[in-house]
C-alpha cells in the first residue's frame, strides 16, 4: 500500500475533505443537525434486513399478509429504521467517536412503508467533558425520523464518547462525567 493514503481523520481532511464528525468543542447544546442525504426505503432494502437478521414476520415479508393486517400493506422492520437513522448521523455526530455509550428511548410512533424517504435530524441535548480522561468526553443527541410528509416515524436519545480537539483546554461544556 502506497504511503499517500492514510485512514487518520487528521490527515484526510487537512487534504480538504469534509470533515466527519465532530470533535467535543465542536457540539454545542441545542444545535440541531439536518443529515444528508434522505434515504427512500426500497422493499429490497427491508426484505434483505429482514433476511440477514433472521426477522421472518409476515408482515415485513409476505404482501398477502399485510395486506390483511391493520395497515393494508407491508411495515418497514423497525430495526432497519433505527439503522438507517443511526447511519445517516454518523457523518454528524458520531464519525470521530471512540465508542457510542447508550442508546435509549428508541419509539416508532408511527409505520414505514416501502417507498417512504427517510429523512433525520439530531438535536444536541447535552455534552460533558470527562473529569478522569481529559483528551475527551461524551455527548447526548436526540435524533429524530420523519417521512416525505414531515410525520413524525421514530425517534431516539443516543450517548457519544468522542475525543477532544485540544486535551487539557476547557471545553465549555455542560459539566464532567467520571
């Protein structure tokens, strides 16, 4: 492998790439990030998940079924939302994490269907420097899923520990974590 290519962060985006993720000084509470791009979900899409992690519920994969359920029509498995979400705020929120902490109040208050497009937003709700480890420290996001109709279709509350730009300097956090 040739020595001009490099996977640290650093090194890719002095090159003038965008950057991904952001390091703690970087979040600020009540900051809402729109991530980019939306995502329609296709019936492969939900078919393949469905395979893959072993959910074989009818009404995910059989059209006859669902067809009969409460919906009319085949539900887009819950997990393969909450992954696309996930996924889509990386680039935002997570893409410099040294580990995603906790997940937690994850609700899908209403269907995804094939053919919906995903669109997600998280709020920064929280961040705090860690008082035993000072190159870093955790943020708190609250992501949000709409559909192409602005209805509300899942949402969730995540914990981040990402490092920090500048070790030692005062973050201007919310407060510390052990």
């Amino acid at each position: 492998m040739s020595s001009d290519f490099t996977t640290d962060q650093a090194a890719r985006e002095s090159s003038g790439a965008h950057p991904y993720g952001r390091y703690l000084e970087e979040f600020e509470v009540g900051d809402v990030y729109k991530h980019w791009p939306a995502k329609t979900v296709t019936e492969s899409d939900d078919h393949l998940f469905c395979l893959i992690t072993m959910n074989h519920h009818p009404l995910h994969i059989n059209d006859v079924y669902a067809g009969k359920s409460q919906q009319g029509r085949n539900v887009v498995v819950g997990p393969l939302v909450y992954s696309l979400a996930l996924g889509m705020s990386v680039s935002d929120v997570s893409g410099k994490a040294i580990a995603n902490l906790a997940t937690e109040e994850l609700s899908h208050p209403a269907p995804v269907f094939h053919g919906d497009t995903l669109f997600v937003e998280s709020e920064v709700l929280e961040k705090r420097e860690s008082r035993s480890k000072q190159d870093r420290g955790t943020v708190k996001v609250h992501t949000r899923v709409y559909n192409q109709d602005g209805l509300l279709v899942a949402e969730f509350k995540r914990l981040v520990l990402v490092p920090r730009k500048q070790p030692g300097e005062p973050a201007s956090g919310e407060g510390n974590v052990e």
